[in-house]
C-alpha cells in the first residue's frame, strides 16, 4: 500500500499546502515508524504508549487480531 501511495502524484505543488487523508494517513504513519524503530506501529503502540498507561487492550493501530475482520 504505501508503495502505491508513494507512487500518487500530489494534489499540489510542494510546500504550497500541507494534508492527510484520513484513509492513507494511517499506512505512511505506520511505515515511517516501522522504519525509524524497526519495530511494528502495533508493536510500538502498545509497548510505548498503551501498556504505560495501563490500557493495552483499549489502544490499537489496525484491526486487532481478535476481532472478526
């Protein structure tokens, strides 16, 4: 996905305008900090943010591996 996304040619020129898009968004965030940790978004979210807040089965990044798909 985020190889097609990279692929897509922007909706301005370069430093006009900033924008996410609330479906894509999540695909370049996970993959800029898979890359910088060399660990999984989920990983990385769980571990770092929702364990040290004592809610690690209310955070998730995606579609949790217990509930139907």
């Amino acid at each position: 996905m985020c190889a097609r996304i990279a692929d897509l040619r922007p909706l301005w020129r370069p430093g006009a305008a900033t924008g996410f898009h609330v479906l894509t968004f999540g695909f370049v965030l996970g993959e800029v900090v898979g890359r910088v940790t060399g660990r999984p978004a989920s990983a990385v979210l769980r571990d770092e943010l929702a364990v040290p807040l004592g809610v690690p089965g209310d955070l998730c990044f995606g579609v949790p591996t217990a509930k139907p798909r």
